[in-house]
C-alpha cells in the first residue's frame, strides 16, 4: 500500500512564518492534506528555506499511485521531471523554475516528490 508522498521544496522566504503561509497556498492548491516535517535555511543560498512535507497518499499499486501523486503535483507545477519507477514501484519527480517549469504558488522554486509503499 502506497501511503505517504513525501514532497521537499525550496522556498524563497525570510522566516519560518513566511514559509508555512506558502505552504498554506500550496495545501489549497492541493486535493489532500500537506503537513510539514521539517523546516531549515537552504545552506547554498541563505534567502531559500528547505521544507520537508507529506500528504497522505492511501492507494494500492504503483501504477494508481503515479497516477494519484502525478494528478496532485499537476496542481502545483508543471511539467515534472520522471525518474523511472523501481522494480520495488518506487518513483521520483521533480520541477524546478530553473530548467522552466511553472509553479502555481509565487515563492517556491524547486519541489520534489519520492513515493514507495514503505512507511
């Protein structure tokens, strides 16, 4: 059972406060709950913060849960970048403004998502 995505992103943000109200807008855009894990200053560039999030996921199969997770992050950018699933099912994506894709969500600039069905 695929579970969890877990979603990491580089916000462009001053504090933690102005952080968690992007991630506010990007928990509107999304069709489930987002909850972040971790919050800390991005080292390589002092004015990013680097969030670790996740959303319930709840499927069976990784073929419904590419699907599900895909259907989700098209909701905050597009495109992603794909890596190809494991044999385990796993599965990586990946947008970024810096080779041209488009957030949904003013102040977020890079975002990955990782999906498996480990807990």
């Amino acid at each position: 059972m695929f579970e969890t995505i877990w979603w990491r992103c580089h916000i462009r943000a001053n504090d933690r406060h102005a952080a968690e109200r992007v991630v506010g807008r990007l928990a509107a855009r999304l069709d489930r709950p987002l909850r972040t894990e971790t919050y800390e200053r991005y080292g390589r560039y002092p004015e990013l913060a680097q969030l670790c999030l996740v959303s319930p996921l709840g499927v069976a199969g990784p073929a419904a849960a590419l699907h599900t997770v895909l259907r989700s992050a098209w909701l905050i950018a597009s495109p992603w970048a794909l890596d190809a699933p494991t044999a385990d099912g796993e599965f990586d994506g990946m947008a970024s403004v810096s080779v041209g894709s488009r957030f949904a969500v003013p102040g977020v600039g890079w975002m990955g998502f990782h999906v498996n069905d480990r807990r």
